[in-house]
C-alpha cells in the first residue's frame, strides 16, 4: 500500500482530498472543507509537477490548509452580521420607514397604510392628516412616529 501512494502521489492527494470533502458534508461544520480543499489541490500539483517530492507536497497542503482557513476567516469577519434580537421580529424592519397619516392624530393615535396593511401609530406631537412621518421604534403592534423633515429639500439664502 505504501509503495503504491509512494508511486502515485497525485491519487493519494485527491482521494484524500475527496475523503475530507465526504466527511465535511456529513456534517463537520466547516472543519475539514478547507482541509480538503488544499488536499485537492496538493493533488492537482502532484499531477502537474510529479518530480515534487512527498516533503514539498506535505508542506504545500499545510501552507494551503492554514492559507484557505485564514482567508475564509477573513473573509466571514468582514462580513455584516444581524442583529440577533431582531431575527424573528420582522416588525423591527420597519424602524426608519416613511409613512403618511391616515387620519389627524387623536390623543396621539392615529393609522398609517404600509405595504397591504394599516399600522396603528403613535406620536407625542399632535399631528394632521396626510403628514408624512418616520417610525422610530415598534411596541407590539404600534409603531411610534415622529414627523419626517427633510432637510435636503431647503435651501439657504445667502443673500
């Protein structure tokens, strides 16, 4: 057996490479993919260049399991994460969306149309109808509003 890997590196590289593949799909986690990864190309190497001996492949597959892990771990910091407590409230979505009032405000309620359904609202400022508000937080099912102002849309005089 051994004289057979020692004869044949490149098939001994990409079915242990394949191997660590079958093993991470069962269900590892990640562990053994980039483990594999660089067996399969350790392999594609030795195919490539056979002169290389089995110390310069074993170095190269640990060269390219520590390379691939560390890019991979990169690569996933980089990334944005979510907000665990707002995963399965879908109405936290809605802080920062603008609507337009329904009706005027009375005692602070009143009702905004969103997507297909209607939201009750609250605001600590009297407010008309049609005035146009953004949500700044969701208790239950009412969303507080404050008025929406844009300020882009005012131009100063300088003269």
């Amino acid at each position: 057996m051994i004289e057979l890997i020692s004869t044949q590196p490149a098939w001994f590289w990409l079915c242990l490479g394949g191997l660590l593949l079958i093993g991470e799909l069962i269900g590892t986690g990640g562990y053994l993919l980039w483990t594999g990864i660089a067996a399969v190309l350790v392999g594609f190497i030795a195919l490539v260049l056979p002169f290389l001996g089995w110390e310069w492949q074993g170095i190269l597959f640990a060269i390219f399991t520590i390379v691939s892990a560390v890019l991979w771990r990169k690569w996933l910091s980089g990334r944005q994460n979510t907000k665990a407590d707002d995963v399965n409230q879908i109405s936290h979505q809605l802080i920062g969306i603008k609507a337009r009032l329904l009706t005027d405000t009375e005692e602070g309620f009143s009702r905004v149309r969103l997507a297909d359904g209607s939201w009750r609202i609250y605001s600590d400022i009297p407010l008309l109808a049609d005035t146009e508000v953004v949500v700044i937080t969701v208790d239950g099912i009412t969303l507080k509003v404050k008025p929406y102002s844009d300020d882009s849309n005012h131009e100063q005089d300088g003269q």
